[in-house]
C-alpha cells in the first residue's frame, strides 16, 4: 500500500500490522492548538462523519492520539508512533507537532465503511530552515482570504515563509503611513486592465498573525530599482522614463496590451523597463521610508528589496543602488533578500541572501551572481524557474500561465532536479532552502492559484524539506508520483482544486 505522504519523511517503518482505528470515541490529548488542528483535518478528511474530542477530561479505556512537545531533537522536527493501541506525535517544538498533525493528516485512511491511521514509525526533520512558497499580488491583487487560503495549502506541505511579491510595475499593494500617495494613486490596475486593490497595514497584520499560527513567516518583497512604473504614478519625481528596449517590444508584440507610458498605469506583461532614479537621493528617503515602516510591520528576520530584471538600469548604476539599498535593509536590523542579479554588486551587503531564479541548468551566468552570496557566508534560496515557476504552464494546452521557462513544466520535471545540483560548488550547508513562486500575469482566484499550483508544489515541498534522493528510498519519480495520488482524496476534502494531471495515477474513493 502506498503511503500519501509529500514530503517523503526522513524515516519510515509501516510493518503493515494492525491498524489505529478512528471513531467519535477517540480522544486527542495534549497540547491544545495541536489537538484543534488535528481534529479539524479528521473532521474535513473524513468528511465530518469522525469527529474526534478535544476534551482532555478522563475518557476512561477510550483510544487516544497524544500530542506532546519534547524539546528534544533539531528545530522543527517530530515524531510519530502509531499502532493498534495508540497514536503519539512527539515536536521537538511547537512548529514540528504542527509538521507532525500534518503528516498524521496524511495518513488518515478510508478503511471499509470508516477510516484508520496505518501502524507506522515516522522520525521526520527538515532537510533546509528556509520553505517558502511566493505569491504576486501585484499583477493580479489576491484578498486576505485568499492569502490564507494559501497560507494553508502551503503549511499543510510543510513551507514555513511565505514571500508576498507586494509591488510591481501593475500596481502598489501595501499602504504605507510614509508614502501614502502609493496606495492612493498606484494601485487600482493590475494586468489586463482588472481591478487592483492593497493592503491596508490591518490587512498585512492578519496576514502575519494567520501564517505564524500555522508556523510561517512573511518575506515582503518591495521591488526595487526596476519593476517600479507604479512609483511613477505617485512620485513621478523618483522615476525614470519608460525605456522601449527590443525585449519590451517583443512582449507588448505577442501578449498584446499597449507599451508603458510615464505616468499612466500600466496593465501589460512587459518587463525590465522602468527604474528609480539612482543618482538622486530622494530615491534613498524613498527606500528608508518604504524599508522602515515594513521592517517595523514584519516580525520575521528578512526584507526582500528584488533586483530582478533592471534592465533599464546600467550595472554600474544598478551595484551602486543594491549596495546602498541593501545597507539600508541591514541597519534597520533585517537581514536583506534580493533576486540572483543583485549578485553582480561586489559591495552588496554581505548579509544578503541570494535568491535564484536561473534554469535548473543555469544559463548567461546567472550562477557566478549567485556565487556572490555563498561566497560571502550568506546563503542562497533556489527558486529555478523551469522546475519551481508554479505559474508555468502544465502542459501545451493549458490555458492558464506562461512559457517563458524552457517551455511548459511537467509535474516530472518539477520534481526531477536537486538543489545541491543546480550550481557547481553549491552544497547543501551553502543553501538557506527553496522556494516556489506564483507569479499572477494569467492568475485571477483562488481556483487559478490550486489549478496551477496543485500537484507541483508537491514536489517543491519535497525538495524543500525532504532528504536527498541518495539518503531515502522515497525520493524517486515513481514513488512520489504514487504518493501525491493517495493524495488526492484529502487535497479534495481540503476544497484544494488541484490539476488532475494524467502523470499522476490519482486515487478515489
Ligand atoms: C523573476 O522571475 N523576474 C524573479
């Protein structure tokens, strides 16, 4: 019997005995966000006809689930011991019970008329710290509600940051006190013409508060110097002219929609045509402001500035805004992230994590720019767009998404890479983690987001969390593809609207 467990746990021994049968008379016992968490995934697996007690009064010789902390193992680890008897899930702290209620999720199985946990030994530990998934609100505006929904696709993997890409050329989408004209003036579009929106800083708060009860961090991103026409349309006296170079042209030519025009919004899929203007210091009080009020708004360790596709930019103007602006992010005491281009600055804050978004197979030398980051201790976060790009089309005919990344991404290919693999020299003690972003040029809802996202984050959650195919039986193609199957009973519970991929032999039931 095949297991639907994603990611594939560190260890696992299942000899197939007896089973853990769930009834309304088990009792989940022990710390009580646990015991909430879990009795609310038995309730929505089993469609509500198992509805286990919370009550930790005595239940006499009923079965119990426990869920306990042992401070005891590495950070974010746990535990399971299941058998005919009882279930216990050990966390080494409270984010690895929460891991643990969610690989126990996975193991709730239809067993004739009711359901069974399988008699299973799980020791379980992440292989990276850093999990994150990312979601542009800029070219389509996603609600709080759907931003939770998210939160909670992706937690249920085992992520823990979630990285919003809050600013674009389509629009601002966070209101800051500083610079309120950016909420007022930049942010009613996104692409396509669609309604814009923001966040209002109550918003972002719920935003935070609901990712750390599920044991994620925010990662805001402000995205800077290019991919700013939005800044325009507030402070025109911060921006550059559009620039018109071939490669624009060939966007606003194949995806339709009109080319940048300074001071009118934006609502193409162009890219690289606008920048902050970098010899003027107004520019560094604009940065100062945006940085400093997120920085006081965000509780996690990192502020994500961008640096992508500058390329209205020369290099020697681009090193000199990312030095500046990177030195900025360190003295407010936040640890910067930039895109992989940022590596090209020698003088980069050496705090600044690195993100990656080249081929698995890099190309144009997007691999030495990431080496800038591991060389100053600093880390890097894989992110390569032809496997993790959750917005890539599926397949030829899909009518969402884009193509851009060496052609539409299969569920194989999104699993079939390594991050120890992608860059010479990189080695997994050199990789702060991996992280899957969804860009929403073509993403409208929620729907859009399961659709493209569901079952390829599967296999960016194993490659974030899992051991390395030499260490686990598990991590195999074959494996994994059976594995997101037995899956899909519960994704279809959750209310997830995955893509019925034909490369996964899916279940029902
Ligand atoms: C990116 O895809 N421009 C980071």
């Amino acid at each position: 019997m095949t297991l639907a467990l994603v990611p594939a746990p560190a260890s696992i021994t299942s000899d197939g005995s007896a089973v853990f049968t769930l009834t309304d008379e088990v009792r989940l016992v022990g710390e009580a966000d646990a015991a909430a968490a879990l009795s609310a995934l038995i309730a929505a697996r089993t469609s509500g006809v198992i509805d286990p007690s919370t009550d930790s009064g005595s239940g006499g010789e009923s079965p119990v689930i426990a869920l306990r902390i042992t401070p005891a193992g590495t950070p974010e680890s746990y535990r399971i011991t299941a058998d005919a008897a009882s279930v216990v899930v050990t966390g080494a702290d409270a984010a690895g019970l929460f891991y643990g209620v969610q690989t126990l999720g996975q193991l709730v199985s239809r067993d004739g008329e009711g359901f069974s946990i399988p008699a299973v030994q799980i020791e379980d530990a992440p292989r990276f710290a850093y999990r994150g998934v990312m979601l542009d609100v800029a070219r389509h505006f996603h609600p709080v509600e759907t931003v939770k929904a998210y939160i909670d696709r992706a937690a249920s993997l085992k992520f823990n940051a979630l990285h919003l890409h809050l600013t674009d050329d389509q629009g601002w989408r966070i209101h800051l006190d500083s610079r309120p004209k950016l909420t007022e003036l930049a942010a009613a579009t996104g692409v396509g013409g669609d309604a814009g929106g923001f966040f209002s800083k109550a918003d972002y708060r719920e935003i935070v508060a609901y990712a750390a009860s599920r044991h994620m961090m925010v990662v805001p991103e402000v995205d800077l110097p290019g991919h700013t026409h939005a800044v325009g349309l507030a402070y025109p006296e911060l921006a550059e002219a559009p620039v018109l170079s071939p490669h624009l042209l060939e966007i606003v030519e194949s995806h339709g929609g009109a080319a940048p025009t300074a001071g009118e919004p934006y609502t193409g899929m162009g890219v690289g045509f606008s920048s902050l203007k970098i010899h003027d210091e107004a520019t560094y009080d604009f940065v100062a402001d945006v940085a400093g009020e997120l920085a006081a708004m965000t509780p996690g360790p990192y502020l994500h500035i961008g640096g992508d596709e500058a390329l209205g930019t020369t290099p020697e103007d681009f090193a000199l805004f990312i030095e500046r602006a990177t030195e900025i992010v360190a003295d407010l005491g936040k640890t910067p992230i930039t895109w992989h281009e940022a590596g090209a600055a020698v003088r980069i804050d050496p705090s600044t994590v690195g993100q990656y978004w080249g081929f698995v197979t890099p190309t144009d030398g997007m691999d030495e720019k990431a080496r800038t980051f591991v060389r100053n201790d600093a880390g890097l976060i894989l992110s390569p767009a032809d496997a993790v790009y959750l917005d890539m089309k599926h397949d030829a005919g899909s009518a969402l998404g884009l193509n851009w990344a060496n052609g539409p991404t299969s569920v194989e290919r999104a699993y079939s890479w390594d991050p120890a693999a992608v860059i010479d020299g990189v080695t997994d003690a050199d990789i702060l983690g991996v992280e899957a972003p969804m860009w929403t040029e073509t993403i409208r809802t929620l729907d859009d987001i399961d659709e493209m996202a569901f079952p390829r984050i599967a296999a960016a959650a194993e490659a974030a969390w899992s051991p390395p195919a030499a260490d686990s039986d598990l991590r195999t193609w074959e494996s994994f593809r059976s594995r997101v199957g037995a899956l899909g009973p519960l994704w279809s519970s959750l209310g997830i609207r995955y893509h019925p991929s034909a490369e996964i032999p899916w279940v029902s039931e």
